[in-house]
C-alpha cells in the first residue's frame, strides 16, 4: 500500500488538483437532492411559492392581513410595498427585509386562508375542508374591512388570534405554518399570475440543476482525463525502472527471478498498480468527500431517520469484513499462479520442438492445463466471492430505502416531513452507503495491487552482484593492448558448494589465438564469461593489459570486446540493424567487411533486399548457421582488441568453419582472440589450447605439445580423428 502511494505522491501536484475538482463534484453531487427537493416540495406543492411574503399583492388583501397584525408589524408590511398600480396591485420593494416581513405575514397568512376556506366550505353547505378561490379571499377581505370600521375591532381581533394560537400544541403550529403559503397561492391565482410563477421557479432552479450537472460531468471528464495520464506516467515510470535495472542485472539475478517472472512483473503486475491508481484517484479520494458531505447534509436537517444510515453502514462494514477475510488469502496466490503459468507457456513454446520430436505433447498439454486449472479455481473463488456481494449489497440498499419510505411516511402523515425532503433522504442516505460501497471495492483491489507493487518493489530494490567501481581505473595509455590474464581464479555459482573453476591461471596475448577445449559442463563457457563480467569471480583475478576487470567501468570494459555467444542471437530489424549493434561508429564499408569474413555475404546477396533484408524477432527467418555467421559478422564489425567465442562455429561446416577461420586470422592479426570449442579441428592451430576437466586447467600448449603431454586432449582427439589424421599430423610436425 505504502508503495503505491509513493508512486502518487510523486505526482502531487496533480493529485491535489484531482482533490479539489473531486470537491467540487461533490459540491455538485450533493446538492442536486437538494434541487430535487425544492422542486417537488416548493415547485409543485407550493406552486413555486418559496415565502409566506408575496411579491406582488392586491390592496385589499394586503389591508386585510394588516388587520390580523400588530401595528409594527402593519407598518412594516405598507412600507415594504410599493403604492398601487391602475389594478390596485403592490410590488414588494427590492431593499425589504424580507425575515422581518416573513414573521409578520406567516400567521396572518394562515388565518386568512382558514377565513376562506370556512367562507367556502359556509357558501358550499358543507362542513368538510373546501380550497377556497378569489371569490372567497375578497369576501373574507371585504368582512375585515367593515369589521375593522368598529371601534377596537384591531385589538379584539389581535386578542382572539393570540389567545387562539397559545392553545395550540407546537406540532399543530408547525403544521398551520406549513399553510402560510396556501394564502399566497390564492393571491396569485387571484392575480392571475399563478402560473408564471410556478413555471418560473421550476425553470429557474431546474436550470440552476442542468448547469450543476452539466459541470460535474466538466469536473467528471477533467478527474478522468487527469487520473488516467497519472496512472499511465506511473505504469511508465516503473517499467522504465524495472527495465533499467534489469538490464544492469548479471546473470545471477536473472536466473534468481527467472525471465517468466520477470516479463509478469514489468506486464501484469505494473498494469494492477497503474488500474488501482487511477481507482485510487477517482474512487477513493470520492468516497470519503461524498459520504461525510451527505452525513452533513442528513445532519443539518430534522427528520429523525439518521438512524437508518448507522444501521446500514453497520451492516455493510459487517460484510466488507467477512468477503475480506474470505477473499484476501486468494488473492495473494494468484500473482504466483500467473507466475507459473507463464513460466510453464513460455517452456512450452521455447521448446515445441523436442516436444514434438519426442512425442511429448499430451503430457506438456496436462502440465499447462494444471497450472492453467490452478489459477482458473482461485479466479473463480475470489471472482464468485465478489460477485456474492452484490446481492447483499442490493438487498442493503433495498433495504435501507424501504426503512426510509415507512417511517418518511409516518413522518410525512404527522406533518413533520414533506415528499422532497424524503426523497432527498434517500438519495443522501443512498450517496452515504454508495460511498462505502466504493471503498469496500477498492479494498478489495487494494491487496492484489499492493503484492503486485511489492515484486515489483522487490525486482528494483535487488542491486546487481555486478556493479562500476566508485573510482574506476583506465587502461593503460600506451604499449600492447588486449592482454587477457586469468590470475589464480576460481568461480562458484551462487548458491553452490562446490566451485565450477578451480585456480585458473594463463594468459592470452594480442596477436595469437587461445582456444579452449573439454568436456561437456567443464566449466567452459563459464571461463568465457568471468571476461565480460556476466560473473564475477569468486577468488583470484582477471586483467585486462594489467587492469583487473571489477576496477573499470562495465561500458569501458565491453568497449574492448567482441563477444559471439553460444547461440546466436538477433534483434528485429534488417540485417544491416544487426551488423550494427556494436555502435554508431560502425559504417557500412564495415558492415559488409564483417560480413564478407563471417562468409555471410554469400547468402545475404541472395536475399532480394540484401543487407536490408528483414530479420524477424529472434532471428526466426534464417537457419542456424546463418544466424551464428551473423552474430560473428557482428562482433566483427565492431574492430575490438579482444574477441570471444563462445563455441561460435559448432553449427558451421568444416569448409565453412575453415574459410572463416582463415579470414579471420587475417582480420584479427593484432586482437588477442579465445575461443571455446568443442571441435579438435577447429583449436588445432591455436598458438595456445587450455585443456579444461571439471572446472581444472589439465592441459595449456599448442596441439603438438599437448598431445605429448596431456592424456585428456589426447582423448578428445582421439574421438575426432581417424588414426590417419593424427599420423599425418605426426609428420606433418
């Protein structure tokens, strides 16, 4: 986990910005419940009527409510409005405190609009609840008016309305308060403008809800974009670094991570953390501004369900916990199980050849399907596990929102809630638990992701056993160049008990050619290799013109060889692309040199492009041959001071071989050149033949010399040559 947020916090900059545009699409978020609420309640119940104070009122009306107020409060209300129009109707003024004015109408308002509607119901015969109209509001006006012409008729009127209000409970109150806005509905409609003020308000704060919502999906679009370029400069960033460090590993850590564990981390783990991070970014970071932006909003109003939110997080932090400690321990095995699968696909095809020579097809198809069948099961459980959430989920959801609509309901029948206001509840309670639900998903992403950034941690905290000296030496200025010396070396592979060089000591001189020869897993190549430093030696030394190797720069070091492994390897591009490989100073005149030594012109002339000619990855579209002739053109056109061959020529032909040896030697007449071979042909004349048995120097000569005095090469020649041969040999000498 820590991992993963060092990785974001090296983009803090652009986190904080993804922060705050997330704060403004909650912002957003959270107020649309409340627009919804204003448009049901306000809009459509109330008619667009958000005050008991009317904006516009007749003279009579407004001289009637005066009655039903005290002689502040009337003052008040006639100074508010404007004078009268040529339809006796008063604008309230734009500077009017509309909180004083709200108190002084609201009872007034209720009273009047009890008044018509007892007037109305009086007119229909009727003892049951009438909507009274304009007719009935003028008549109970003109009433007040004529009652009001008696002397004390105010005071007497103000005495019974307050005697009548102080024996009202306060829930009644609240609920004859709720009706101040009837009053001024029926003044609309009188005026004939109730309509335009419904539509009014509704087009106005269902405007102010488009441009909400059309900047939170701005806002949406601005966090995705940004998100989305962070995670990808992450995912670049660690396959840069895992590739840089990589590359610097010896051969040692290679094999210690394996190459199918390996190319998993720089692939599917890195892919894991860059998806959670933009998970992280545009989740995560959501989640918790959403839900205590809704528990604020719950909290700031009255309705008396906060309780049903406790009881639904609850429930869904019981669940979260449970499917966690179900799920995790999978989801830990399953980086390994992929792991193991690309390990056993990339066996599998690396060598469908002797598969399919041996017959072997049905056993590697039941070893694939095993480990195939082993990560299939843990996806199915950790998959099946997550999926088994959603339903509860949903039946939490469902739940919590029946809660709501029963008891919204009661509340609403009490008067203590209105329809927009439950709703409203619900679509906050529903953003608290959604909210939740978003972090128990990135929980559960989380763990996978924070293994997959822990092996890739792993692969580039690992340093390389082989590593530039903090004060590297150069090589000495002036005198004979390319003086390989072996100085009583031995080597032990990493993790071994026994050593596979024991106290090597020769020395290879510019000019002459150092062939080394023995049996198979003597411990040839890995000689070969101590030179460019694949691996370090375990004891003694290697020097080149007296400088050991560990004290110079690896590019410096490499810069003196040209080294041929011992299987040829090519990289995509054209045959010139290859011939090139060992540095821009390499021309074409160079190229086709190397090419003409390594005997590879030939079949690259029949090639339709020629030097341009493609080579496809692995070098796939030339034989064996070709591409090992390739590889020796390529060390060749390097012009080193010392070359390496690793068993280069075992998949030449003896006239082949034999061309290009001559050549060479002609090319290479001051480079020191060594040689690893298994064919007697090939070293027989080599200035200098290092006889190798298990990992011990038992022979060094030339071939006369060690056939006098060395039983092993005496017996490796004999396995390749006819007594003839080695007679002619005899008098040839």
């Amino acid at each position: 986990m820590t991992k993963i947020f060092k990785q974001l916090g090296r983009h803090w900059a652009a986190c904080l910005a993804v922060v705050a545009l997330l704060i403004v699409q909650a912002y957003c978020d959270l107020s649309l419940p409340d627009y919804t609420s204003k448009i049901v309640d306000t809009g459509i119940q109330q008619g667009g009527i958000e005050s008991p104070v009317p904006d516009t009122v007749r003279s009579t009306t407004l001289q009637a409510l005066e009655l039903l107020m005290s002689e502040d409060d009337a003052a008040l209300a006639d100074e508010a409005y404007s004078d009268p129009d040529a339809d006796g109707v008063r604008t309230l003024n734009p500077d009017a405190d509309t909180a004083a004015l709200e108190n002084a109408f609201t009872t007034p308002d209720v009273v009047l609009y009890m008044a018509a509607a007892k007037n109305a119901a009086t007119a229909a015969g009727t003892t049951d609840t009438v909507v009274p109209t304009a007719y009935d509001l003028d008549a109970v006006a003109t009433q007040l008016a004529a009652a009001s012409k008696a002397p004390g008729a105010r005071e007497m009127l103000q005495s019974q309305l307050t005697d009548g209000l102080a024996q009202l409970d306060e829930t009644v109150a609240d609920s004859l308060s709720s009706q101040a806005m009837l009053l001024v509905a029926l003044e609309y409609d009188a005026q004939g403008i109730a309509h335009d003020v419904q539509m009014s308000y509704l087009l106005r704060t269902g405007g102010q809800m488009l441009a909400l919502t059309l900047l939170m999906v701005a806002v949406a679009v601005a966090v995705g974009f940004i998100a989305s370029r962070v995670s990808a400069a992450i995912g670049r960033d660690l396959r840069r670094d895992v590739f840089r460090t990589v590359v610097g590993y010896s051969n040692a850590e290679i094999e210690k991570f394996s190459t199918a564990s390996l190319i998993t981390r720089t692939t599917n783990d890195i892919q894991q953390v860059q998806f959670v991070c933009v998970i992280l970014l545009r989740m995560v970071a959501y989640a918790p501004i959403l839900g205590i932006g809704g528990i604020m909003h719950v909290a700031s109003g009255n309705t008396g369900l906060e309780w049903i939110i406790f009881v639904a997080v609850a429930a869904l932090l019981a669940l979260i916990a449970v499917l966690m400690n179900v799920a995790m321990p999978k989801f830990k095995q399953m980086q390994v199980l992929v792991d193991r699968l690309n390990l056993v696909s990339r066996e599998i095809l690396t060598g469908i050849m002797p598969i399919r020579a041996f017959s072997r097809e049905e056993f590697e198809e039941k070893r694939f399907d095993r480990a195939n069948t082993d990560l299939m099961k843990t996806q199915l459980f950790t998959n099946r596990t997550m999926v088994a959430m959603m339903p509860f989920m949903t039946l939490i959801m469902n739940g919590t929102s029946l809660l709501i609509v029963w008891f919204g309901g009661k509340a609403m029948d009490l008067g203590n809630m209105q329809v927009g206001e439950m709703i409203a509840f619900i679509t906050y309670t529903m953003q608290i638990v959604m909210s939740f639900l978003m972090l128990s998903m990135v929980a559960v992403m989380l763990p996978r992701a924070g293994v997959a950034a822990d092996r890739i941690d792993e692969v580039i905290k690992t340093p390389s056993t082989i590593h530039d000296p903090a004060a590297p030496k150069a090589l000495p200025a002036d005198g004979t160049h390319g003086v390989v010396a072996f100085h009583d070396v031995s080597f032990r592979y990493p993790g071994s008990d026994e050593d596979a060089l024991e106290h090597i000591s020769f020395t290879a001189r510019p000019g002459e050619t150092t062939a080394i020869i023995g049996s198979t897993g003597c411990g040839k190549s890995t000689l070969l290799n101590l030179i460019p430093r694949f691996y370090d030696v375990t004891e003694g030394s290697v020097t080149i013109d007296g400088v050991d190797v560990r004290d110079m720069t690896q590019a410096q070091l490499h810069d003196e060889l040209g080294y041929v492994p011992q299987k040829g390897v090519l990289f995509s591009g054209t045959i010139t692309s290859n011939l090139k490989f060992g540095g821009d100073h390499i021309t074409d005149a160079d190229a086709e040199q190397a090419a003409e030594i390594a005997q590879a012109t030939e079949f690259i002339s029949a090639k339709p492009e020629g030097f341009d000619s493609p080579i496809a990855q692995g070098g796939s579209n030339v034989s064996g041959g070709q591409k090992q002739r390739l590889s020796i053109a390529r060390a060749i056109a390097k012009h080193p001071q010392i070359y390496l061959f690793d068993d280069s020529f075992s998949a030449l032909d003896y006239k082949t071989d034999v061309a290009l040896r001559r050549a060479l030697k002609a090319k290479t007449d001051n480079a020191t050149v060594i040689i690893v071979a298994q064919r007697i042909s090939t070293v027989l004349h080599a200035n200098q033949i290092l006889v190798l048995d298990e990992g011990c120097l038992v022979g060094k000569g030339t071939h006369a010399q060690l056939m006098e005095s060395c039983p092993a090469y005496q017996e490796i020649a004999r396995s390749q040559l006819s007594q003839k041969e080695l007679n002619l040999q005899k008098e040839g000498e």
